[in-house]
C-alpha cells in the first residue's frame, strides 16, 4: 500500500464527516488523505444517530452516496408527541414548505462512503492512529501517524479534524486557542435494539411523570427505543420484562396501545451533554462534527450538525480552488457556528421540555406541558419545532 507523504488536505477520522468530506473533495478534484486509528470493521459498526435531515440526504445524493439510502431508508414526514396521556402529531412538509426528514443508521451511512472511498476516492487508511497534529499555524501542518508498524508524516495544506472531542487534532492547537462551552445534563439515556417491528409509523416523543422516553426504528423489523434513566445506571439491571414494561408505561394513552415485544439484541446507557467549541478553526486547522460540537440527542442533530460542517467546508476548498482566494475558509468557524448554536438550543428545548429533572418540581412539569399544550394549539409553535427537526439551511445567513 502507497503511503503519500504530501497531501492538499490531510482528514483526520473516518465517521461520517471526515468521509463525507473527503468524498465531496474528491468530486471537486481536490486531493485529500483520510486517516482512521480504528480498523474498517469497528468504523462500520459503530453506533450512532439514524435520523437524517433533508439537507445531508441531498449533500449525500450530492456525492452518488444515496443510492442504498433511497432503497431502504424510511422517509419520515412529521413526528409524534405523546403527553397527559393524549397524542399529537407535527406534520413537517405542511409547516416547512415540503421538507422531511429520513431514517437511515449512521452505520449504513458510513458503509456506503467507505465503499465509494475504497473503489473510487482518495487514500483511506484505516489502524492510522495520528499521534500528533503539528505546526496549525504554518503553511505546512504536518500530520505524524503510525501505519502498518511504522511512524510516517503527511504533509498538507489543511488539515481538518473529524476525530471527536478527545481526538488528537483539538489537543495539537495551541494552549489557550480554543474556547468550550459546556453542559452536562443530570439524566442518560438507555438505548435498547429490539428484534421487533415498530408499532408506530413514525417516530414517537414521550412525556410522563415517569420520565421520557422515545421509540424510534432501524428498520421495518427492528425497532430501536430510548428510556430516561438516571446517570450512572447499569443496562445488566434492567431485565427485558422490566424494560418492556416500562416503556409501555411512559408511551400510554387512554386507548389500549402497546409496543410490539420481541427479543432485546443490545442495550446500552448513553450519558447526554452539550458542548461547543469556538473557534472552530485554527490557522490551517480545522474542526467538524464532534470535534467542534456535541448535542444531546432528543433534537436528532449529531449527524446532521457533522453534515453541514464539511458541506459549508467543502464549498470553501472549492472556492479557494477556483478563485483563488481563502475568504470562505476563513469565515468557515463564523458560518458554522451560527447553525451550532440553533441546532444546540432546538437540542436544549427537546430535552428539557420533555425529560423529567431529578426533583421536578410540579410548577416545573406544568410549564413543560403548557409549552407542549401550546405546540398542538398554535401554527408558528408547531412550525418552529418542524423547521428546526427537518433541518436549517446549511450555510449561509440562514444557517
């Protein structure tokens, strides 16, 4: 296998931003390398978010990524809010001028740019742990890594760093350089996989006085649900009985609806926090998807926040390109961060209209139904909730 040793752009991370953008680079003829620490099996399983908001369907179809998605993705056109014991569903295409949105798992959005990546893109180098990211603010960053048992640099132009908040590119800017802002919310999620069809047709947002909780799906027989649970909580207490019955309970309405049971194939407790980090650029650095921003996930953003980061990224390397001039670069971390910041309060909205706080007060649980009393009764209410679950523009003034 060739090792370049000088790159345009050097990527650090193989989720869905470092591929997606290698992928839009590629299509622009920009030369860019991908390195991942992980190996091709561990990067494909890995599980993460599943909804996809109209924008990264069409960045995606932008690339010739969407061809599985289109096939066996479920398109999605409202949601469902359950509270008192009443439903009430949010019509997205009539509130937001058409849009939708998409189920379709990171997992499966990954294989599909790998493979384009591996058959027709730029290098992919998978088990290349970065060990240091050096010189952010040279004409030169350099990249060391190891691969294939050896210690290599990669030169570049750029580097761009799709490594996560504890990746090695934010830990190579200088002291100081960066600022975070931070939230650790006091409730987790437990997620569970269960080989079972959905008994709903679209995703279903649940308050109780139990706590919250979400149903959501992977497929038209598997059905993927979440429980509010409190931080620190084992899965392996939890008995499949106990989970069941629980969810039945948060997601109950004065009719006679349940869950359609069937063997749980995986669980796990996911803690929830928020974190921006400003800038998101440094010199010939810069950072995208988690390694700028986490959001908790009641909003559905992770992904899609990602998506458009290397969207409005990509069409900076492309302007610089033919023009010849950096100015999309350099407002890449204004341009971005405008979107960050709606997509973290839509995130904080979600999850604190819906979650139960530890010690809830009865005035705090009244305020949260009269806003969701007022999302059922009121049009500009319920638009706003649509147009920021279906997705804000990716860039530009609206972003």
């Amino acid at each position: 296998m060739e090792h370049p040793e000088r790159t345009r752009v050097g990527i650090v991370g193989a989720g869905p931003a470092g591929l997606l953008l290698a992928r839009h680079l590629h299509m622009s003829g920009i030369d860019c390398v991908v390195l991942e620490s992980r190996d091709r099996e561990y990067v494909e399983r890995r599980q993460r978010a599943g909804i996809l908001e109209q924008g990264t369907v069409e960045a995606l179809r932008a690339v010739g990524a969407a061809d599985r998605l289109e096939r066996e993705g479920i398109p999605h056109e409202g949601i469902e809010l359950r509270f008192s014991r009443r439903s009430h569903r949010v019509d997205f295409p009539s509130l937001t001028g058409g849009r939708r949105v998409w189920v379709y798992a990171q997992t499966e959005v990954v294989k599909d740019l790998v493979a384009l990546q591996l058959r027709e893109g730029p290098p992919l180098l998978f088990d290349a742990p970065v060990l240091a990211v050096e010189g952010p603010d040279t004409k030169r960053p350099l990249i060391r890594y190891v691969h294939a048992g050896r210690e290599r640099t990669l030169t570049c132009d750029w580097v761009v760093g799709c490594d996560g908040y504890h990746g090695v590119t934010r830990r190579g800017l200088p002291p100081g350089a960066l600022r975070t802002y931070e939230r650790t919310h006091p409730y987790s999620w437990f997620g569970i996989l269960a080989d079972a069809p959905p008994a709903y047709d679209e995703l279903i947002y649940a308050h109780s006085d139990r706590g919250f909780a979400l149903a959501s799906m992977r497929s038209p027989h598997v059905s993927r649900l979440y429980l509010q649970v409190p931080n620190g909580t084992d899965p392996d207490a939890w008995s499949d009985a106990r989970i069941w019955d629980e969810l039945d309970a948060r997601f109950a309405t004065e009719g006679d609806w349940r869950l359609h049971r069937g063997p749980i194939i995986a669980k796990a407790v996911l803690p929830m926090r928020s974190s921006v980090t400003e800038p998101m650029a440094w010199g010939r650095v810069f950072l995208a998807g988690d390694a700028a921003h986490i959001v908790p996930p009641t909003g559905a953003k992770g992904l899609n926040l990602a998506a458009a980061d290397v969207v409005v990224l990509a069409r900076a390397f492309d302007h610089l390109k033919v023009t010849g001039s950096t100015d999309l670069l350099d407002a890449y971390s204004d341009t971005c961060l405008r979107r960050v910041w709606r997509a973290e309060h839509f995130s904080f909205f979600m999850t604190s209209t819906l979650h139960k706080a530890p010690e809830q007060s009865e005035f705090d649980t009244r305020l949260q139904l009269s806003q969701l009393e007022r999302i059922t009764a009121s049009w500009h209410a319920a638009a706003e909730l649509a147009e920021n679950y279906a997705g804000l523009p990716m860039g530009g003034k609206g972003a």
